[in-house]
C-alpha cells in the first residue's frame, strides 16, 4: 500500500519504501537511455534488479554461446604463432569476463588442434595424456617453434608473387627487376655464406644475388637458383658431377670434391 493513500501508514513500510526508492534510483543512474527502457514503469527496485537480470542473462549466454564456438573452431591458419597465441588467449578472457572460464584441460586441448599440420609432431605428443596446463603447453609450444623456426614470417616467396601482381601494369617494371627487390627487402639474419653439400638438390640453390655467377673456390657454378628464403646455400651433388667430372668424399665433417682428371681436391664444404 502506497503512503500517499494510508493516513496512518505503517512506519516500518515507510522506512522500507525510502530504502527501495533510494535503491532503485541508484539502479536506473547507472543505465544507459536504451537500457533504461527496460525498466520504464517498474515500481521497486526488485522488479528494476529482476528485469535487468532477465535481460542480460540472455545476452551472457547467447555471447558465451559464440565465444566458446569462436574458441573451439579457431585454426592458427596463415597466421604466426605469436599472433595465433594472442587471438586464442583474447577469447579465452572475454569468456572469463563474463563468468565463463575455461578449464585448462579445454584450453590446452582446443589450442593444440588449432595449431595445423606443421605443428603435427607435437600435438601428437602433447595430447597424450595426462595432458599438461596450458601455461606449460604454451612455453613448450614457443620453444618448439624457435627451435624448428616455425614461426618466421611469411615466406618471401609470397613477397615475389605480390610484387609481381602489383607492378602488372608497370611495363617499366621487368621480371628481372623483381630478385632484386626481393634481395633489397630480404630481413636481415646471420645466414650462412658457406655451400653445403645436398644429394637431394637437382640444382644450386642460394638467396644471395651476389654469388650467381661465381662458385665454389676454383669451380665457377653453372644455373645457380635464387630463393630468397632459402637458409643455406645449398650445392647440388649431382648436378656438379654432371657438369665437371668430379667426385664427392664425404666425412663426418663435411665434403671434398676431387677432380677425377687429376686426382686433385678442388674444393671443400659442410656437409
């Protein structure tokens, strides 16, 4: 019963209703106008507290719902692992500020699958369980990469093709000029200089433009292929025994190539 129509109302329900007025004002402060219309009409602060709760527990679970389905079907794709890492643990804390946390087991297990073939080796064996926390999975994971350099930046293959797409209709532009942008932009790194030996390489393979055109101290090298992203200089077996009549001595250290003519070392490498 409302105050104004009681001539003796009941003090303690006078107390309660100033309590409840002084609540409810605080709720409807602290809303936003398209919020507000939610509670438009509603007479105590628990009708206010009920209907707000009503509200956006629906859009909680709806964004839980697409959070967790965001997080279970996420793939590190073309990204790096860095990047990968970052977009997975953004998920996972958007869920956490809405009360839903993850376990570890979860997440551990949802960022492995996510991680792509490359990584097959070692989510093979990271799922075996018992399978470890996701803080141990993560520090694991960013040691593999390092060591199988997993998570270089694009490769500079792709720096070719977008290089070539872009200058499509600059006719100043020859393919001959795109290896040398290619060199010109190449990151910096402490690649080797040295040939090593590969019985594997149907050619000679560098990423260095320099060296096309000289060789491997006296024997100057024929088709020698560019690959920018190449990490050693790698010296093709059989296509140097097929060019000059040489033969290969491997060694636990590395190669010596002889002359067969004359029975001379003409040069030597890692192997």
């Amino acid at each position: 019963m409302d105050v104004e129509s009681n001539p003796h109302p009941n003090p303690a329900f006078v107390k309660w209703q100033k309590s409840d007025r002084l609540v409810k004002g605080w709720l409807t402060a602290t809303l936003s106008e398209e919020v507000l219309g939610i509670v438009v009409g509603l007479n105590t602060s628990v009708e206010v507290w009920n209907a707000l709760v009503h509200a956006f527990a629906r859009v909680s679970s709806d964004r839980s719902l697409a959070l967790k389905q965001r997080l279970t079907s996420m793939t590190r794709g073309i990204d790096t692992l860095a990047v990968y890492l970052r977009r997975f643990k953004a998920v996972c804390d958007d869920l956490a500020a809405i009360g839903k946390l993850v376990t570890d087991e979860k997440k551990s297990w949802w960022l492995l699958n996510g991680l792509g073939k490359e990584y097959a080796m070692f989510t093979t064996t990271m799922l075996r369980p018992p399978v470890l926390p996701y803080s141990e999975i993560v520090t694991l994971l960013e040691s593999y990469a390092k060591r199988h350099n997993l998570d270089a930046q694009p490769a500079p293959q792709m720096v070719f093709y977008a290089l070539k797409c872009f200058n499509r209709f600059n006719h100043s532009i020859s393919p001959d000029d795109i290896p040398k942008a290619l060199v010109a932009i190449k990151i910096a790194d402490n690649q080797d200089s040295e040939w090593f030996a590969n019985t594997g390489a149907t050619d000679h393979i560098t990423d260095d433009l320099a060296i096309i055109g000289t060789g491997v101290s006296s024997i100057k090298l024929n088709d020698v292929l560019l690959v920018p992203d190449i990490k050693k200089n790698l010296l093709s077996v059989s296509k140097l025994t097929t060019d000059f009549p040489f033969t290969f001595e491997f060694d636990g250290l590395g190669f010596v190539i002889k002359d067969m003519t004359t029975n001379q070392i003409v040069a030597k490498g890692c192997k």
